[in-house]
C-alpha cells in the first residue's frame, strides 16, 4: 500500500487538500486477517472504517442460527450500518466479518 492512501480511494480524490491532509493525519492504518470480527450485534460505532482492500461481509444471524448476508463492504464503499448507526448513536444490529483480510483506514471521532 502507498502512503498515498487517499489518492487510491476514488471518493476521496476530488478532496481539498486541507481535508486531505486532516484525513491522513486522524486516520489509523489497520490489518484484519480474514475471519475476523469487525463489529456484533449490540456493539456501539465509534469509528468509520475506510476500506482499501478485502472484503467484509455484513450479516445477521437468526435464532436458528442461519447467516443472512445483508450485504459486502470491498474497496471505496461503504458500510450502510456504520454509517446508520454513527448517525442514530445507536448500537449495531448485525455482524461484519472479514471474507478476506482487509486494509483499512478508521476514522475515530474528534474529541470535542
């Protein structure tokens, strides 16, 4: 991965260069290996992940124990849950798990 992160995101291309640079110095580069958790049922959203590589899929999981995908999260999209939940304060009402391992950027909320 290039240290030009943002530049390989086409959404964030057009960018200023002020928000540019607020976004490289706030976000945190992370590696999760395929299989990993990224969020459960009930967690709270505290952070905005910016995907780069991999795949991350989204899902809920009846009582019966049957997997439901809702959808899947790859390069330059988003998470329609994270983005929901950030917005409402709310908890996450569904599981994401890694399909693939997956490189990230995490927006975590500014201190006020």
């Amino acid at each position: 991965m290039t240290s030009n992160w943002i530049d390989e995101l086409p959404s964030l291309r057009e960018l200023d260069d002020v928000t540019k640079a607020a976004l490289k110095n706030s976000a945190v580069r992370v590696t999760l290996p395929q299989g990993s958790a990224v969020f459960r049922p009930g967690d709270a959203c505290v952070k905005f992940p910016l995907v780069v590589s991999g795949s991350i899929r989204v899902q809920r999981v009846t009582e019966s124990g049957r997997e439901i995908v809702l959808y899947r999260v790859t390069a330059n999209e988003s998470c329609i849950l994270t983005i929901a939940s950030l917005i409402s304060a709310e908890a996450y009402e569904a599981e994401a798990v890694t399909e693939t391992d997956v490189v990230a950027y995490v927006l975590q909320p500014h201190p006020s």
